[in-house]
C-alpha cells in the first residue's frame, strides 16, 4: 500500500511538473514566437512528455498555438522524432556539373549523388553563392547597394532596393492553416507577406528582406491575424481565401487602388515586389484549369498601376519526399486530384506550368524597363517527412510548411534556376546572399548576361547602358558567332551573284572579244568589244537600209513622172 502511494505520488508530481512546463512553453510561444530551432526541439520534448504520460492514462489537452502537427507522422507510422529534418541530405540543390535545370512540376531525383558542403551553390562565375545566413546573428551579407549601380531596372534590382511588397492569390497567402484546427487567417505569418517577429522567430519573404534594408522599414508588410477587409489597407495582402485564377485581376484592381492612397508614402518612387501564390486550391478542389487570360490581364492592370514593380508568379503546391520527388503528395491529399487518373494529373500540372511561363512570356512583349514578371510554375518543397508540413489533414501549410516555402523562394530568386531541390533538403538549408559577380535577383533580364557598373567607375554614358540592358563584354562564344554570320552571309551573296552573272552569260550570242565586220569603204575598223545589244542595233540597221533605198528610189521615180506629167 505504502509503495503504490509513493507511486502516486511520483506520477502526481511529474504530472504537476509537465503541466508547468507545457503552460510556460505555451505562454512563451504565445507572447513571443521562438526560434525553429529551440520551437522544433521544445515540441518534440513535450509530444514525448506527453506520450510517456499517455500511458500512464493522464489526459494530455492540446491547443490550436501548437507550431507542428505530428499526428500525421504518427497516422503514417514514421516513428521519428518529429523535427529531427533532414540530416543526410542538407546542402541544397546543385553539384558541379549537374545539368542545369528549371525546377519544374515533377523534378527527378537522382539517388547516386554524393551531398557535400557545396550543395546548393551555383557553379558560375556570375551566380557563385559564397555567402549564407540562418540568423540575424548570423547575417553576413555584404550591402552591395552603396557599392554598385543597381535598382535602374529589373534586371539591375538588388534586396535593398524593395521599398514596398505586396501580396495576392488563394490561402497559402491569407495563412490560413500556420496553425491547427483554426479557420483564422494569419496574414502577420504568410510567408509571402507577414512581417510578425524577426527571421529568428517567424522567417518570411519581408523579414528576409529586412536584414538588407538600412532602416528596416518596409511599406506593405502584414501584421496580425483576419480578411483582408478587417485589416488596415497599408497592409497590401489582397489574397482571398479558396480564390481562383480567375480572380486575379480583381485582385490586382484592389492592390493598385491601395497603392494610388499611399502617394504621400512616396510609393511611387520605390520599387514594389508583388509576390502572386495562385493554383493550389483550384487544382486540388476543382481540378480546374488556369485561366490564362485572367492571369495575363491581372498583370496588365500591375503593369498600368504601379510605376515600378517586380511580380513573382508562384504555381501551384508541389510537397514530396526527398528521396521519391516524382511523387506529389497532393495527390492523395486533394479531395479532387485523388479520384482522376495520374495521367489527368501530369495533364493539369502541366497546363498550369504552360499558363504561368505565358504569363511570363506576354509581360516581356509589352517591355517596360520598371516593370518585370518573374514565373515559377510550382512551389516546390522537398522533405523527408512532407506531411508534418501540413496542418492536419488538410492542404494547406503550417508554420514549419511556411518557413520552408520562404526558403525556397527567397534562394531561388537569388541563384536563379541553377537552384534544382532534386538533391536539396530544406531543413537545414541556408538563406542565401547575393553574389557579388550579380548583386541582383535572377531574372529573365540578368540570367545570361548580368552587366554590373561600380559607383567609383560610373559615367553618365556606362548608366545609360546599363539602363538600355547594352552588353559592355561580349562573350567569345558570342564574337565567334558574329563572325561566323557575317563569313555565311559574305559566302552566300557571292554564291548568288556569280550564279546570276553565269545564267546571264549563256543568253550572249557573241564573246566579248568578237571582231567588228568590215566597214563598206574598205577600211578595216579596230576591234572593240560590243555586247549583245549592240549586235543587235547593227544587225537591224544592216537589214532597215535596202528598205531605204528602195524607198528612196520609188520616191525619186514618182517625181520624175510627175514633171514629165508637167
């Protein structure tokens, strides 16, 4: 009796000693969001907590601010622990040599490759990463602003020229799903938009952005959880929840209107990023279609509204395992997708992977040095254990989901699409910074060719290159194929002309050397050169004049008979 109330005893006060530590963890968490790192090993500590006193039959409550939901590892039976990501395969996306790649709908893995420390780097000299950040403490990279020429156009657009971000799309960008069991849009935490805590705590496309601005201070930037009409309108995420594609340009006409009520914040003159997040809930809950000409009119209306403006088109979710990146799934998961063939499915990512690269395609005929559309088909995210990015059994991302889509986004327009997931995991990846040999993000107008001008060596005549996107070096591949056109082209006129002059040459009835006849008086003429022409004009003079004498002497004849007549 003594030893089961010593018993008692024991689990009553581990029992009191859990829940202090669960209250003050939930507290913490609520006031202040904590880094990944301590939020993924604090969580993992507790779910065996829990588990441990599961057993024990003590009753284990769990509230909608838990940061990971597990229970669909353990519905799936990984038994892991819950945030130990990824360690085999951490270095990101590229190895030397490895044929370059655009990170498309269904990326291939490629099981052989070996991952070393210089995985995820660009291997060119012109996008060579050299530097990375996981913190603020960490934070390293180099304010390439103050010394290169940067911001005259998309080409030339560097992090610390963003004054304004902006948001649209469906509910990744409203946040719906950062935590479980809640239908509350935390627009403070997309990824896209949400300007919430630091990178420390919450890391976001505007907190990145963050570190690189001198002042911090960036126009646009969600904070707080509701719709987009319960929000102030300086925040610019204009997403709505379950939206379409074709809802795109009521959605650029709501942005725009925004912006022309922010004159006096002098938005005008700052460039603004507009990061478009759109497909996934068409795709999963309609197997719908894009509708291209809606997307492309959306961009038109950003194009006519903003002065400067950068939009990034992000397609449709793609989550799958690290080591089966052919799988999406999604598949499964989509009350749609799920009950139509696999075929049907590689038919609609594949549309919507045509629609957003046309997207792309239709902004760059109607060329304007301040506005450029940058077009990703998919989002893709690789992990080893894809279901704890999501919020429970549902399709939208939770927080960790949110962090790694940042991550992926932010070293993409960074590397450009040299930075292929098929060996990347995201987990432990870091935050890329600009490369020196191309301080800017990569773009359609910088990837081939990225020109770079230095204050120290700035004239009025090298900006204005720079601004007309002139190449101040050529390449050699590109003088030899100069000079191969000019050689084919010299080689093909003088094939044609001395074909014509050989034609024209067979219709001559002489040479050019043929003596002239005899002259009537006896004389011999000198011989001179005449061409069919003029063989011609003496054939018909020597044939016209017996006619003229004949008529000469009919004519002589007549007037006699006529005197005689007299």
């Amino acid at each position: 009796m003594a030893v089961s109330q010593f018993a008692m005893a024991r689990i009553n006060t581990s029992f009191t000693s859990f829940s202090t530590v669960l209250y003050i963890y939930l507290l913490l968490n609520l006031i202040s969001p904590l880094p990944a790192e301590i939020t993924s090993a604090s969580t993992s500590t507790l779910n065996k907590t829990a588990n441990s006193f599961h057993s024990q039959s003590v009753l284990v409550q769990e509230t909608p601010a838990t940061i990971t939901d597990s229970e669909e590892d353990h519905s799936h039976e990984v038994h892991v622990d819950d945030h130990v990501e990824d360690d085999d395969l951490n270095r990101g996306a590229l190895s030397h040599g490895q044929e370059i790649k655009q990170a498309g709908p269904w990326p291939l893995p490629d099981p052989k490759n070996k991952v070393d420390e210089d995985r995820g780097r660009p291997d060119d000299s012109v996008s060579f990463i050299d530097k990375a950040f996981t913190s603020r403490r960490s934070f390293s990279c180099p304010k390439t602003k103050q010394d290169f020429v940067t911001g005259h156009d998309v080409g030339t657009l560097n992090p610390e020229d963003i004054g304004v971000i902006a948001a649209m799309g469906d509910n990744i960008v409203t946040g719906q799903g950062l935590w479980a069991k809640t239908e509350i849009e935390f627009r403070g935490a997309a990824f896209p938009i949400g300007g919430d805590a630091s990178i420390d705590g919450l890391v976001t496309i505007p907190n990145i952005l963050r570190e690189f601005i001198s002042n911090g201070h960036l126009i646009g930037v969600s904070h707080g959880m509701g719709s987009r009409n319960d929000l102030p309108p300086y925040q610019l995420n204009v997403a709505v929840p379950n939206a379409n594609s074709g809802d795109l340009p009521e959605q650029a006409t709501e942005l725009v209107r925004r912006l022309e009520k922010m004159n006096d914040f002098g938005v005008k003159s700052k460039w603004t990023m507009v990061v478009v997040v759109i497909g996934t809930q068409e795709l999963c809950y309609k197997c719908g279609q894009p509708n291209l000409e809606a997307m492309n009119e959306a961009t038109d209306i950003l194009n006519r509204g903003i002065h400067k403006a950068f939009v990034v088109v992000v397609g449709p979710l793609y989550v799958s395992l690290a080591s089966q990146q052919s799988h999406n799934m999604l598949r499964s998961m989509c009350p749609c997708t799920r009950t139509i063939s696999d075929k049907h499915v590689l038919q609609l990512y594949q549309l919507w992977e045509n629609a957003i690269n046309e997207v792309q395609n239709h902004a760059n005929t109607v060329r304007r040095q301040t506005f450029g559309v940058l077009a990703l088909p998919a989002l893709t995210i690789t992990s080893r254990y894809p279901s704890s990015l999501f919020a429970g059994n549902t399709t939208l991302l939770n927080r960790r989901g949110h962090n790694y889509a940042a991550k992926w986004l932010w070293n993409r327009l960074i590397a450009g699409p040299k930075y292929n997931l098929s060996d990347a995991i995201l987990s432990r990846d870091k935050y890329f910074c600009p490369s020196v040999g191309c301080p800017y993000f990569r773009t359609t107008e910088n990837y081939k060719y990225c020109t770079i001008l230095r204050h120290v060596d700035a004239t009025v005549e090298k900006i204005e290159e720079v601004k007309l996107g002139k190449k101040v070096k050529r390449t050699q591949r590109t003088l030899y194929m100069t000079a191969a056109v000019i050689v084919g082209v010299a080689f093909c006129t003088a094939t044609i002309g001395c074909t014509v002059f050989y034609l024209m040459s067979k219709h001559q009835t002489h040479g050019r050397f043929d003596m002239m006849p005899v002259a009537e008086d006896g004389e011999y003429n000198k011989p001179r050169s005449y061409t069919t022409a003029t063989t011609k004009e003496v054939t018909d003079r020597d044939s016209e004049q017996p006619l003229i004498n004949n008529l000469s002497g009919s004519v002589l004849n007549v007037a006699a008979l006529i005197s005689d007549n007299e």
